[in-house]
C-alpha cells in the first residue's frame, strides 16, 4: 500500500466534519476523502440492518478510491456495527469514533454523566459496553436527542428554535446532577455553542474527535503507512442535494 493513498472519512451526513477538522490539523499532509451521506440520513432511526448496508457500501466506495484506512466519523455506525464491518473488510485499518463514556466517568464530580446521543446509539449494544467496561459507580444518562441531525444537516445551528430543541434535552440532564456532558454523535460538535449556553460554565462538555485523530495517527505510524508529505488535498463527497451539500459543507468546514 502506497504510504500517500488517502484516507477515507464517512457519517451519515455533514457531522463528521466535526472530526475531519480534527485529522485535517494533526495530518497536513494526508489526502483526504469525506463522504457525507446526507441523501440517507439520519442514521440515528435507522433499522440496524440499514445502517450497517451503507456503512458498507460507504466503505466499499472509500476502497474503490484507493484509499489506505477508513475513519468511520459515526458514533451510530460503531455503536451498531463497528464489529461486522472490521469482519467484513478484515484488510483495512478502520478507526472509529465512540462517545467519551471512559472520560467522562474519569472527570466527573457528581458522579452523573450525561450522553447526548441519537436515538439509535442510546440503544446500542457499543454504548451499553462502554458504560458497563469504563463507568462503574458513575451515573450515566444517555440522552437521546432526536432532530439535532436534522438541524446541523440544514445548517440551523443558532435560530431560537435551535436554541429551545437544545434546552429541552440538556435541561434534564442538568437537573438530574450531570457536571459532564459528552457528545455522543458528531454532528453535536457544531451545537456546542448552544450546548454551552444551557450547561453554563460548570459543565465539561466533552469531544472525542482529536482522540480519534490521535489514533488515526498511532495506526498508520504503526503500519508505516504515515504520508511525509507536507500539504495534502480534501476532497467533499455527498450522496444528498449538492448544492446544500456545497453550501452546508462550506459554512461548516469554513470555506
Ligand atoms: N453523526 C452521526 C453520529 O455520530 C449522526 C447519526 C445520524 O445520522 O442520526 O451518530
């Protein structure tokens, strides 16, 4: 494998930006490729059977790009089928994001967490794993919080009706003693401000998308598959309207 193929990002739409922003900063010189796959999000009400096809089909199309290792910027696809989709291309590296359950419960001084997540990730067999392997004795209140997706996906991140949908769903989690929020889904990143807003200053909110930089970049120095090149191009991929794509993308990525 050519050090210098690209590395492929996917999520079901325009959140995993959130992470790319992340790899485009810790490895300048990559090529990389995104694929936001609006044209079927969200993921999050999604069959499980469902998800894990365009997972698939998503990475099948990275590797048709010749790419070198996948980054699934999905917290939903992990939670549901990190563990079918390692068996189903056993060659590729795949790192993947996953709520910062192990973190949070580490920081915590409540003793209560919250997890605001899509709906499917709270009843995901990954995010009952976490909780159970990294969170004993600590309160975890997995929040779902459905039509967030659909908001970043329109580019909404700051209207009054933004702000309210944000409220309802962190208000709960603040009353119930949470002083650690993480953003269990990648499209979150982009309401932090909101999130930050209701939580106050008191409240860590919490992001796992430059770890998932970092051991993006622990795998391929360790398989030798790290490009020495000092500039390297991005490229945007979308599988819903293109110029929403375009202008979403754009205000988002901040070009
Ligand atoms: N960004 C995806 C995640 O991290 C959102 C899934 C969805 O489309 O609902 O879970």
């Amino acid at each position: 494998m050519d050090a210098c193929a690209p590395i492929g990002v996917f999520d079901s739409g325009v959140g995993g930006l959130s992470v790319l922003r992340e790899i485009r900063t810790l490895l300048p010189g990559e090529t990389l490729h995104y694929v936001a796959d609006s044209g079927h999000a969200p993921y999050g009400d999604k069959t499980p059977a469902y998800v894990q096809a365009r997972a698939e089909a998503l990475v099948q199309a990275l590797l048709a790009q010749g790419c070198k290792a996948v980054v699934v910027a999905c917290n939903t696809v992990t939670g549901l089928s990190i563990r079918p989709l390692r068996e189903r291309f056993p060659d590729t590296p795949i790192v993947a994001i996953e709520p910062a359950v192990k973190p949070a419960a580490a920081r915590t001084r409540s003793g209560v967490v919250g997890v605001l997540a899509t709906q499917n990730t709270v009843r995901s067999p990954g995010l009952a794993r976490l909780i159970s392997e990294h969170a004993q004795g600590v309160r975890v209140l997995p929040q779902a919080c459905p039509g967030w997706v659909e908001r970043v996906e329109r580019g909404d991140m700051g209207s009054p009706e933004t702000e309210a949908a944000v409220q309802a769903h962190v208000a709960p989690l603040l009353q119930q003693g949470a002083d650690t929020l993480v953003l269990g889904c990648t499209h979150y990143p982009f309401l932090r401000g909101a999130i930050e807003r209701v939580a106050g200053p008191g409240v860590a909110v919490l992001d796992p998308a430059a770890a998932v930089a970092r051991e993006l970049a622990r795998r391929l120095d360790a398989l030798g598959l790290r490009c020495p090149a000092t500039h390297g191009e991005t490229h945007f991929w979308s599988s819903g309207d293109l110029d929403r794509a375009r202008q979403v993308m754009g205000l988002l990525w901040g070009q």
